[in-house]
C-alpha cells in the first residue's frame, strides 16, 4: 500500500473519533448551561443580597467607566426587580443549554451562539473581567506594568452597598 495516498477506512475512523468527541464536548457544554439554569433558580438568587454581595464586588476591577456603568445599572434595574431579572437569566440559561443538546444542527448552532454571547456579557459584567485590571504585588495582568510607579492610580474605597427597604417596599442602593 502507498503511503501518500491515505485509507479512506483509516480517515472515516477519524473523522468518527473527532465526530464523537465533538459530540460529548457540546453535550457536557449544555448539561453545564442547564446545571447552571437551574441553579439559578434556587431561592438565595432571588434576594437583592446576591447582587450586592457578589456581583458588586466583582465590579470593582472594571476599569472606571465599565465600573461606574455596571454600578448604575445594577442599582437602577437589577436589584430593584431581582426577581424579574434572576427568572429572565434563569431562563436564558436553560434555553442555552436545551438548544446546545438539540439534534437539529440550526438550534444547536444558534445555542452556541447564545452561549459566547452570554458568557462574555457574565465574564465582563458579573466577572468583573476575571479581575484582570485588578491591582496586585506584581501590577496585574493589564496594563501590563511591572514598576509599582507605573500602575494605575488606585479606585477610590471599596464599594459598599446597603439595602434599605423604603415604605413602598422598592429597594434603594447606597454605595
């Protein structure tokens, strides 16, 4: 047998084994987005606590005007109408991972899609941007800087946000 010229048996054995570890890849993507779909609606979520608790200290990192948006958005819409929005997220991530298992190629496509689209919205909103602009011993990973003098200046002091409940049971956000 020529060794240029390839087995076509040897290829579809391949293009089998890859075609399989695509497959429990997306199946194991979307058994996580519906894992995370349903933890999401677990009842601590629903409270203005995980919003200010979590979220808002992940905003920290952001550079200032990333910062000072997320902030407002999240005491302006979030935390005020925490439920509307954990079941809207909730949702999303159950969708996400139902169309990811789906059997029609569109769906899955489109649910992969939702999936990048999604993840980078929570990495850079709810992450804080994996604390990439973080400051650390040794000037974090962005700007880049390794000189303590060549690091940007230092935010103002840590965020606090406190819940106030008023008389008309909305929910009011001091930082």
């Amino acid at each position: 047998m020529n060794r240029d010229v390839p087995d076509p048996h040897h290829t579809h054995r391949m293009l089998g084994v890859v075609s399989s570890s695509r497959r429990f890849m997306r199946i194991g993507l979307g058994a996580l987005w519906v894992i995370d779909g349903a933890l999401q609606l677990q009842p601590a979520m629903f409270t203005p606590s995980f919003p200010v608790n979590v979220v808002g200290p992940a905003l920290q990192s952001l550079p200032n005007p990333i910062y000072e948006y997320s902030l407002s958005i999240l005491q302006t819409y979030i935390i005020p109408h925490i439920s509307i929005w954990n079941t809207l997220f909730a949702f999303l991530q159950l969708l996400i991972g139902v169309l990811i298992l789906s059997n029609r190629h569109t769906l899955r496509t489109l649910g992969l899609t939702l999936s990048l689209v999604w993840s980078g919205f929570l990495w850079v909103f709810a992450e804080g941007l994996g604390g990439i602009y973080a400051s650390t011993m040794s000037g974090g990973v962005f700007p880049g800087h390794t000189q303590p003098t060549q690091r940007l200046p230092r935010r103002r002091t840590p965020i606090r946000l406190a819940i106030h409940p008023t008389p008309n049971t909305r929910t009011q956000v001091e930082t």
